[in-house]
C-alpha cells in the first residue's frame, strides 16, 4: 500500500513539474482578469462650497424660489469597485464604480441652516497604462484615466424629487502596486475617485 501511494504521489508530481516546464515564468504571461476594491480620499466635502456658491449651481439645478448656498461639508470618502481586461503587457481596459456620501448644511436667505446628505454614484470606462514593471512582476507602476457619469441624490435631492446626472472622470497619475496576483496599490491623482487612493486587486 505503501509503494502504491509513493507511485502515485511520484507520477503527480512528475506531471506537475511538467504542466509548470511548459507555461512561461509569471512576469512573461499576460493576466487577462484584474479585479480591485480601494478607498478613496476625496476633497470634494471641503471644496463643494466654494465651487457651487460662486457658480450658483445648487439653486440652478434645484429650480427653487429660496436662495441656497452650501455653509460647510464633508465626505467619508469614496468606496470603489474596478475590473479591466488586460489587452497587453502594458494596456488594460475596463470600468469602475464608486460611492461617494456627502454632509453639508446649507443656509436659505433667511439664515436658516439645514442639514443635507448627498449620495454620489460613479460610473465610468477606464483605461490603464503600465509603463514600469519588476522582471519579477512584484512591484509595477502605471498610469489610468477614466471618464463616466456621476448621479447626485440623497435626502434633499429626495424631498425635490431629483437626481441630478453630470460627466465626471478620473486621473490616476502615479499608481503603485506591489504583489503577483494578489497585491495592493495605491494612486494618486485627481478626480471622483479621490486624490488618494488605497485597496487591493486580484489578477487571474
């Protein structure tokens, strides 16, 4: 019984060392699948006020009789989700998603303040640029842009009966990832997803 399992342990792995003889080393095969999840920080709570006061966009997109202008706000950040086709050894195309949650109060022309809550559903096709790679394909730097849509809801948008879609994008600079098919990466860029962002990815 003994030589019988030694015979068969023997035999798999002959063909396991023969399976892993005919594919090429890690760093020279092309990994299709690549699936990722970060955290973003984003600045757009602290510089929504700025931007929608000076354009009065907040009472241009409500279409309301009281005059509104944001007081103050904040974000939680920005949740992503991400998967890109690999085309190349330096090209992958793909899409995200995020959600972004926002807290501001506003302020109507007879100084009332009122707390509001914005959800901000991100949509867009992304494209990936690898221009920096280990021969071990441990660590690798790229490049990414996207560009999609956002929707604006939430308890205001809720009370007027509105959700308010706009264009948005995405413009990751520097990403770093380190690891072969699990790792985790960080970006820096500008954009809905965040000035930083943090996570991991799987690459199958």
């Amino acid at each position: 019984m003994k030589k019988y399992l030694l015979s068969i342990l023997a035999v798999g792995m002959l063909l396991f060392s023969q399976q892993a003889q005919a594919q090429p080393p890690y760093y020279k095969q092309i990994h299709h699948n690549e699936i990722s999840a970060s955290y973003g920080l984003s600045l757009l709570g602290t510089a929504i006020g700025t931007v929608v006061n000076k354009a009065d966009l907040l009472n241009r997109w409500l279409n309301i009789e009281d005059e509104l202008s944001v007081r103050a706000g904040g974000t939680k950040g920005v949740i992503n989700l991400g998967y890109s086709y690999q085309l190349s050894k330096v090209f992958s195309v793909g899409g995200a998603a995020g959600l972004n949650r926002i807290s501001v109060n506003l302020k109507d022309d007879t100084g009332k303040i009122t707390a509001a809550a914005a959800n901000i559903w991100i949509v867009m096709a992304t494209g990936k640029f690898d221009w920096f790679r280990t021969r071990s394909d441990i660590f690798g730097m790229y490049s990414k842009v996207g560009v999609g849509a956002m929707a604006i809801g939430g308890s205001l948008m809720e009370e007027l009966h509105k959700t308010i879609w706009l264009p948005t994008g995405q413009l990751s600079l520097i990403g770093l990832e380190v690891g072969k098919g699990f790792s985790g990466f960080m970006e820096l860029g500008m954009g809905m997803q965040g000035i930083v962002q943090v996570g991991i990815k799987a690459r199958f």
